[in-house]
C-alpha cells in the first residue's frame, strides 16, 4: 500500500513568502500530521475545504514553528467550526503534557488543549501507532533544546522527518533505507549556525541521506532566498508525493 505525503507547510524559523511553517500530512488509510506550526491550519482547511479532518498530530519539539498552530486548533474546536469533529490524538515529546499545561497557563487555561485533542505522549525509540501508522522517535541535536525526528511505516513504504537537527551520525539512523527522507537544510554554511549547532545546509543534509541509504531526499525548512543545487529536491507548501 502507497503512502501519500503533503507538505503543508515547509518555511524555516521565518515564513517564506506566502508560506506556513513546519507541516507534513502523511496519509494511508487515515491521516497522520507532523508538526503543525503557525500557517499549517489554514493550509489545511483550505485543502480539506473546511475543518482539517485529521486522525492524529505527532509534535518534534516545543520552538513555535513547529506548534505554534496547536493555539488556534483549539479556539476552532472550542467555539469555531471545528466544535462538532471529534478530538485529535496529540503526540507529545516526553514531559510535553506538562509543557502544554504551563503553555496554557498563560495563554488561557491549563487544561485547553484537551477540547480539542487527546494528549499522549512518546519515548525515545519506542514505537507507536498513530492515524494507523507506526511511529518511531530519535532523538536529535538542535541547539539545547530536546528534539527528535521522526521515523513512520506503514509496514510496506517508510519515511523520515529530520525535524529541526544539527550534523549528528543520528540522521542516518533515523533515515536507514527509508523511501523518502525529509531533512531539513536551514543554512547557507554550516559556519552560520550558532553553538552547539542546530540546523544543517544543504550539503549536510546530502550527507546524511547518502549516510542513511535512503531513496529519496527532499529538503525542507529552506528560506526562499537559498537555491539548491541541480538534481536536488527541495519541499515546497502543496507539494504531494506517492511514497
């Protein structure tokens, strides 16, 4: 069985023109979202024609690029016309329940999110089953931050999701011989990067994937302003691929 991908959202830490940030839709029998930052929501009502009809959300980490749309998902549940869908299971670094809690603390209530999703959490490398997709996490460096990447199957066709990374031998275990891998090439030059690092150029996000055995690169997380090089594949908000 295929497995769809949509890059709902594909903007760095700054929205490119006209772009949402950090959002992927993976689909097989049901739909599975990773990530969901500001400008996902939108994006995704305007494909669905409507409220997003999504079975299940997994969060990388707590910068708002990657999240940021978890606040207006849940006034759209609340009062909006998402009050009449079913709740959204919310897949959660450790510790993440607790995070959103003190999220909510200040930006409404403690227990807000709970209109509209059903929160869970993940451990580092323990599978879990999400939209009807088994789901691994791993783990990554970005600055000092606790981050991971993702890892999803369907049992036939897998893909991984860097998330937001520096270099790290990690990359390629995430991303052992997987069909697609998402990897993320924030800068120019890795000189860019602050210290510890936390985002890749392009050529080491190349480097990863010839690392991992993967079949396919797509890059993602790139400001508008840095070509690749020829040959390369680069995300892009609509994009849909069959994996």
């Amino acid at each position: 069985m295929s497995v769809k991908l949509t890059v709902v959202g594909c903007s760095p830490a700054w929205p490119n023109p006209g772009g949402a940030q950090s959002g992927y839709l993976v689909e097989a029998e049901r739909r599975l979202l990773l990530d969901c930052g500001p400008g996902v929501l939108a994006k995704l009502r305007e494909l669905d024609g409507g409220w997003p009809r999504i079975d299940a959300i997994v969060i990388t980490h707590w910068h708002l690029d990657h999240w940021g749309d978890l606040v207006p998902w849940v006034w759209g549940t609340m009062s909006g016309p998402g009050r009449d869908g079913a709740r959204v299971e919310l897949w959660l670094p450790p510790g993440g329940e607790g995070r959103l809690r003190e999220f909510g603390g200040r930006l409404g209530w403690e227990e807000m999110w709970e209109t509209a999703f059903r929160l869970r959490e993940y451990a580092e490398g323990e599978p879990f089953e999400a939209a009807g997709l088994t789901v691994t996490a791993l783990r990554v460096p970005h600055y000092t931050l606790t981050t991971y990447g993702l890892r999803v199957t369907n049992g036939a066709r897998s893909l991984a999701y860097s998330g937001d990374s520096g270099p790290s031998d990690r990359l390629a275990e995430l991303a052992r011989d997987v069909d697609l891998f998402i990897c993320e090439a924030t800068l120019a030059r890795g000189d860019l990067d602050g210290s510890p690092r936390g985002h890749l150029s392009a050529d080491e996000a190349v480097a990863a994937f010839e690392a991992s055995g993967a079949r396919r690169l797509l890059l993602t997380h790139r400001p508008h302003e840095l070509p690749v090089a020829d040959g390369v594949e680069q995300a892009r908000d609509g994009l849909e691929l069959e994996i």
